[in-house]
C-alpha cells in the first residue's frame, strides 16, 4: 500500500497540503465538495505537487512538515527548486 503527501493549488491561488492513501479519488474529492472544509469553497483544486510514500505513518509526517513551510518555499518546491 502507498501513501501520498500532495498539494493542491485552489482556484483562488492558495494551497492546500494533504495526505492519502488515494491520490485521484481524494483530488475528486475536493473538487465535488467532500474533500477538507478549507477546499470547498474554493474550488476548483488542481493537483500541483505529490510525494509517494510506503506507510501513512510517512505521509502524514510530510504532511505536517509541508504545512510548516512558507508560501514561497511550498512554490519552490512545486517548481523543483527546492533543497
């Protein structure tokens, strides 16, 4: 089984940093509406960085260390720039 950290771009520019063990079912997800509160309201979301892990317990750790980077370090890690 593998996990996934992904970002997602909402249609109002912000991102939005998850983690799943479905990629394409949780990106539809968010753009019918079931997907995190924050998305709902600003869809549509476009899939614009992910990661493959082996455990959740690994996603979610990303995850979390995702969520703590700034706008411009998560915009550079979308364009390969990042360390």
């Amino acid at each position: 089984m593998s996990a996934y950290t992904y970002i997602v771009r909402c249609a109002d520019g912000s991102l939005y940093t998850g983690w799943t063990d479905d990629l394409e079912k949780r990106v539809a997800a968010h753009n019918a509406g079931k997907g995190a509160k924050y998305t709902r309201s600003r869809r549509p979301v476009t899939l614009v960085y992910h990661e493959t892990f082996a455990t959740p317990r690994e996603a979610m750790s990303r995850e979390w260390h995702l969520k703590r980077l700034t706008r411009a370090q998560k915009l550079a890690l979308i364009a390969g720039q990042a360390d």
